[in-house]
C-alpha cells in the first residue's frame, strides 16, 4: 500500500491533532472550493475510501484529483465512479485548463482509472523527491 496515499487516512493519536487536520482539510474547502470527500459503499453505508479534487500550492494552476479505495472494497468500480465525479466537480466549478493525477507507475489499477477518464500519460515528474507519472486531460473546447 501507499504510505503517502494513505497519509490523510493515518489514525489521528491526540485531540490536538484532530482539530489541526479537521481545521486544514476545511480551510482547503474554504479557501479554494476544493478537497476530499469520503467514497460511501452504497449497499452499506460503509466508508470505503476517499477522492479529492484540490490545488497544490506549486502546480501553476492545474487541477489536481487523487482517489484511495481501501483494499475490501477495490475492484467494484468505487474508484472509477469517485474519479469521475472529482473531474467533474473540478471541470464545472472552476476555470481551470486541465486537469491532472499523479500515480506510482506499477500501480496498474489507479492507470487503469486514470485512462477509463480519457487522461493521457504526460511524462513522469518529481513529486516530493518521488518519480511519478503525470496523467493529464484538457477541459473539452466548448
């Protein structure tokens, strides 16, 4: 598993640090109309992963979306259906030229996901002092 995928998800250990991340993740709502949300099964109501669509404070304006399935739940079609919905929310509530993921390469099924979206592979880039692949997808010429 992704450690940096799964570092939102990490258990909260003091009170302290609960109200600074509960504080972060909606001051992101807040300042940008972005973030995360929680993948809810359906049939359960069980929380089965998270998606987001968010700027990071260095990428020149693009649109980020990264989702995380957590394992029981994978290969049901959750990520797909979550990242479609982020590129959406993204495409429709702010002026942004494209849209981008990043992804570890030998992680074939969020590539998988990524090319279900209609997302091209741009290259690979420096993410934090990790190589990870750059999909993209350009907003459609109205």
């Amino acid at each position: 598993m992704n450690a940096e995928a799964m570092a939102p998800l990490k258990p909260i250990s003091t009170r302290r640090e609960a109200w600074q991340k509960l504080a972060a993740f909606n001051g992101m709502w807040t300042l940008t109309k972005t973030g995360w949300w929680g993948v809810e099964a359906r049939d359960t109501s069980e929380l089965a992963g998270v998606v987001g669509a968010f700027f990071r404070e260095d990428e020149n304006g693009d649109l980020e979306i990264g989702w995380t399935v957590f394992p029981r739940f994978r290969r049901k079609g959750f990520a797909v259906e979550a990242a479609r919905a982020a590129l959406a929310y993204g495409f429709s509530t702010h002026d942004v030229k494209r849209v981008i993921a990043h992804v570890d390469a030998p992680n074939i099924a969020s590539v998988r996901v990524c090319e279900t979206l209609g997302m091209s592979l741009e290259g690979d880039v420096d993410f934090y002092g990790t190589r990870l692949s750059r999909y993209v997808i350009s907003r459609a010429a109205d």
